[in-house]
C-alpha cells in the first residue's frame, strides 16, 4: 500500500482536541489545499467561512445538535455550497441570468463536499485531527442568521480541527462494510434480504440483525436532527424559487 493509501486507511473522525491553537501558516495551507480539489468548470462553486469567533462557535455547537465539542475545537472551518457568487459576477458583467436551480445547487454541494475532504487529507498529513459536522444543514433560519448567509448559499458541510488527544489517537476506527456490498458492476443490484443480513453481519456486534438496525433507525434515521435537517434542506431548496430575481443584502 502506498503512503498515500495508507493515509487514508489511518484517518478517522476526531471529536476532541488538545487545548493548543493550530498556527495560522498550517490553517492557511489546509485551505490552499482545499482550494486544489477538482471543482466543476474551475468555478469553486463554495466559500467557505473561516470561524474564528469563540461565541460563534459556541453558537454553532448548540444549532449543530448540541455537540459541544465543536466549541472547543481550534478550527472551524464551513463549506458552502455558493449559487450567489457567478451569479453575481454574470450580473456585474452586463447579463441578467436565470436564477439557479436544484442541478446548481446539487453541483456547488458536490464542489464543497471534495473542498472539504482535500482539508481533510491535508490535515491528517500534517498530524491534525477532523470531523465533519453534517448538522450544519439543520436549523436553516438560524444558521442563515448567525453565518450572514444570503439567499442561495447553503451551508453544505462543517468540519472542526485540531490536535487529537492521545484518547482519540488509540481509539479503534469503526469498519467498513465488505465492498461487494457498495460496488456494483455496470449497473445497480438491489440487494435482498439475505444479502442485507450477510452485509450487517459484522457491523451488529453482539445484537441481533433487527435489534441493531431498529435501535440504529431509532437513533439516526427516525431521529429529530434527521427530520430537521430534511425541513431545514427543503426551505434552502424553497429560496431557489421564492428569492427575489436579484437578491440583495438585506
Ligand atoms: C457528511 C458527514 C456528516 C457527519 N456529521 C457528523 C456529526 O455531526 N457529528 C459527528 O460527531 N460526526 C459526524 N460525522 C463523522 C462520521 O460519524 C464518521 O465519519 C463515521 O462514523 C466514520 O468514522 P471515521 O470518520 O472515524 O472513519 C460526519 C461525517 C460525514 C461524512
């Protein structure tokens, strides 16, 4: 396995910190190597918000489904997915564009999400823990109020950092699931039941199939950051139709 294989089998999620500030020259090559990710037609169709205010990211520890630790984290880093920016630019050179739709989102998602994991991969080069914060995509007013978003900038991912604790540096990163599973050939299988049950198999440790899946529904899919984060998605989708034509700061 190569080095840089081998990197990404050895990175796993940190979720907590030393209490030692990351130096500005290390957040900075972080973000010029977020920069470097492939980005649909050169257009980096995200900005991401560099939080550095502590309140702030108490703020976002609270509206990201109370998880504290992403106050204490050294850096906190948003990926936005940006329809605003071309948009904006198309305008200031003399055209009047149709306003973005669902595909310019899906595609400035898709940007933000590769910006965000070239971070990651820097980091865990450099020694610096991640985790990424999908919570950020709940609570679509107040994260439009406590980030300045505008209409058609959608907070597609959060990821904190920082020097991983000797705790998180040994602890076991979770498996995953045998790729015959995930991989299909030429075309999508969908898998029945047997296959679903040899897939879990070693995922369930010591419960029964139906005990850790329904335990697991309860807890992630049926939870009420997963419906809110699905209201919270469909607003940002309702601003692609219900913002004005030419959206201005309000
Ligand atoms: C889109 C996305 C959202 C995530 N959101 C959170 C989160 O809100 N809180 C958290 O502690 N971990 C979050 N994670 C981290 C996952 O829980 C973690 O990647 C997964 O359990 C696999 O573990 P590993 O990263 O250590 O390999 C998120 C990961 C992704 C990719």
């Amino acid at each position: 396995m190569n080095e840089i294989i081998q990197s990404l089998y050895d990175r796993k999620s940190v979720r907590a910190f030393e209490d030692r500030p990351v130096p500005a020259e290390l957040k900075a090559e972080l973000l010029a190597a977020a920069a470097q990710a492939p980005t649909a037609g050169c257009q980096q169709l995200y900005t991401i918000l560099d939080i550095t205010d502590p309140a702030l990211k108490a703020a976002l520890a609270e509206t990201c489904d109370h998880q504290d630790f992403i106050a204490k984290a050294p850096v906190v880093l948003v990926f936005c997915a940006d329809c605003l920016r071309w948009y904006d630019a198309y305008q200031a050179a003399g055209r009047t564009p149709r306003r973005p739709g669902p595909g310019d989102l899906m595609l400035a998602v898709t940007d933000a999400a590769i910006a965000a994991q070239n971070a990651v991969v820097a980091a865990q080069s450099l020694g610096l823990g991640s985790c990424y914060i999908g919570d950020i995509m709940e609570r679509y007013e107040d994260q439009r109020r406590l980030l300045d978003l505008p209409p058609w900038v959608f907070p597609a991912c959060m990821l904190v950092l920082g020097w991983p604790t000797q705790q998180q540096r040994e602890r076991k990163k979770p498996a995953r699931f045998d790729p015959a599973f995930v991989v299909h050939e030429n075309g999508y299988r969908r898998l029945d039941e047997g296959q679903l049950r040899a897939m879990f198999r070693d995922r369930c440790g010591g419960q029964s199939f139906e005990g850790f899946l329904s335990a697991f529904c309860d807890r992630k899919y049926e939870s009420d950051f997963s419906r809110e984060m699905s209201r919270s998605v469909g607003e940002y989708l309702r601003d692609l139709e219900r913002a004005p034509e030419h959206p201005t700061w309000e």
